[in-house]
C-alpha cells in the first residue's frame, strides 16, 4: 500500500475501502479484549503513518485527525451498535432478541455478555438504553445516522484533546476536524502532476507533525548536535527560523510570500509578512484555520495550501542542498 509518491488522500480513501473492512471483520460479533484491541490499532497506526509519510513517532492523534480515520475501537463499537439495531428491529418471538432481553435483565455490569459490552459502549456515546431500544426500535437508517453522529463527536472531541497536549500540533487546526471529510493539506487540488504533489504533500506532513528533522531536534537526542542552524550559524534551527527566519532561505522565501499576499490582498488588509509570527505560520502550515474566517472561496484557499505547500518543499530541496554543498 505504501509507495512513496502516491496521492496520500487517494490512498487513504483505498485504505477505508479495502483495509478498514479486513482489520475490523467480524469484531462487532466477538468483540475483542483490550489486549487485541491495542494490537489492532498499532497496526492501523503504523499503516496510516506510512500512506501519510510521517514517522512512527509522529502523535496518533496527528494521524487520525490528518487522514480523518478514526480509532479501531470507533469502528467496531459502530458497527457492533447497528448489529444491536438488527437485534432491536427482529420479531419479540425471534430468539437473538429474547436473549438479549433476558440478559440485559439478569446479568450485572461486571457481566461478559455480549449485550452488557453494547449497554455499556450506548452510554459511553450518550445513546438511550438498550432496553429503551428494544423496546422501540429506530429504523436501520435513522438509528445508523444518529451512531455515526454521536461516534464523529465522541471521537472529536477525545482526539482534539489529545492533540492538544502536544506543543508540537499546535498548527495542526483541530477546529476544523470533522471526521470523514479529507483534511485540506492531503488534497491535491487541480494538479496535473499528483506524483510531485505527494511528495509535497509529505515533506508538508512532516512539518507539521514536527516531526521533520532540524538541529533543534537532533541536539536534543545527540549531545554532539548542535541546535544552531547551520545554513546561517545564527540562531537556533527550529520551525519558525527555517520557515521565517533564516536569512539563507530568504529569497526563495520571499518569491512563494509574495504570491500568497497577492492571493490574500483582495480579502485582508495586511500582508503575510506583518502579521505576529504564530499567525504567519499557521498560514504557512494550514491556512484553512485562520483564512476560513475571512475567505468563503475554499477554491481560494486551497490555492493558497498549494502555494504554501510549495514554498515549504522549496525550502526543504535549497536547505538540503546548500547543507550538502557545505558538508563538501
Ligand atoms: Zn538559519
């Protein structure tokens, strides 16, 4: 599945069709123990973070709200609810529903009754009881509308809470999370050459998971690394000097800056150049975020991403290649 070069969100959409169904077969029915359960989503994790580029020390949340895939543990209470919704639609007389009236009765909270796991997940999501379910049953449609709702929401939430424990996600723009939509910096617009876009597609992804690596990171594994940046030996290398700051990268960094203000200057009125730094580089690193509340046009907007997009792939191809002409 991965190839480096291929359109991530393509990949991810193969990835919900063929892999999704295999990896969560059947599990509605045994539902598994918590021990498989973190056995299944380390490979879900490891899958996603190698369709999207970004290595295996990348935050998991990054992952899930980048590729809009949510957790195992989502997908098999989802589809475990809608079996219970079949349960709920099936005649009193039919004996899976007889079953499931007799254990919901009798059997206590510590119980490993099927239906006791599916009382319990209907609370986690805030959806009525199960006895209240099979007493008066919503249609397969509307029940399976109002899972995936509460489950989006759940999951919303519990992820954007995660990210936002990492320092480093900070431009990752959870707000406009929504699962199951394609994150803007994954699509690839109108381009006539997708293979090239991937591969600026990934270099982006790495820098926003910060996981693209400066010589802030390395000094901070390798005592013998130093943190200051050796294009310019001035300050210290992390994202906001290389994407900024350092006065080795400015030209080129001055070409694609210039092209977003033109882009931008009918709708704000500032440039990019003077806006506080937090903001410049969220522009940088997602403008959806910040450019959504002054701009409806997401054509626009997506234009700007791909501007962005190339700047950073700019930056990286003169950054290596001015290190390399320089280690010679
Ligand atoms: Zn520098």
């Amino acid at each position: 599945m991965e190839k480096k070069g291929r359109d991530p969100s393509t990949a991810i959409q193969l990835f919900r069709t063929f892999v999704q169904p295999i990896l969560t077969y059947g599990l509605e029915v045994i539902l598994p123990t918590s021990q498989n359960l973190l056995k299944l989503e380390k490979n879900q994790k490891k899958l996603l973070k190698q369709i999207l580029s970004v290595p295996i020390s990348a935050p998991d949340s990054s992952i899930y709200i980048l590729s809009d895939i949510l957790p195992i543990e989502a997908q098999i209470d989802q589809k475990s609810l809608n079996l219970f919704n079949n349960i709920c639609n099936q005649n009193e007389e039919n004996l899976e529903k007889k079953i499931a009236r007799r254990q919901l009765i009798a059997k206590n909270e510590d119980s490993k009754s099927w239906f006791i796991a599916i009382k319990r997940v209907l609370f986690k999501y805030n959806l009525q009881s199960p006895i209240l379910l099979l007493n008066d049953p919503p249609t397969k449609h509307l029940w399976k509308k109002s899972v995936r709702i509460a489950i989006d929401r759940y999951w919303k939430n519990v992820l954007i809470q995660k990210s936002c424990t990492y320092k480093s996600l900070k431009y990752l723009g959870t707000s406009n999370f929504s699962p199951g939509n394609c994150h803007t910096l994954l699509s690839i617009g109108n381009t006539s050459d997708p293979t090239r876009e991937a591969v600026r597609i990934s270099v982006k992804l790495k820098v926003i998971t910060d996981t693209y690596i400066l010589q802030s990171h390395r000094s901070r594994y390798n005592l013998n690394e130093t943190p200051i940046c050796k294009l310019c030996d001035i300050d210290i290398e992390d994202r906001s000097h290389c994407l900024l700051k350092c006065k080795i990268l400015q030209c080129i960094r001055e070409r694609y800056l210039n092209q977003i203000d033109e882009f931008i200057s009918d709708f704000l009125n500032f440039r990019i150049r003077d806006i506080p730094t937090d903001d410049h580089m969220q522009i940088i690193l997602n403008c959806t975020v910040l450019l959504s509340r002054y701009i409806n046009d997401i054509h626009l907007i997506q234009r700007i991403e791909d501007i962005s997009r190339q700047l950073i792939y700019a930056l990286h191809v003169v950054r290596y290649r001015t290190l390399y002409i320089k280690k010679r």
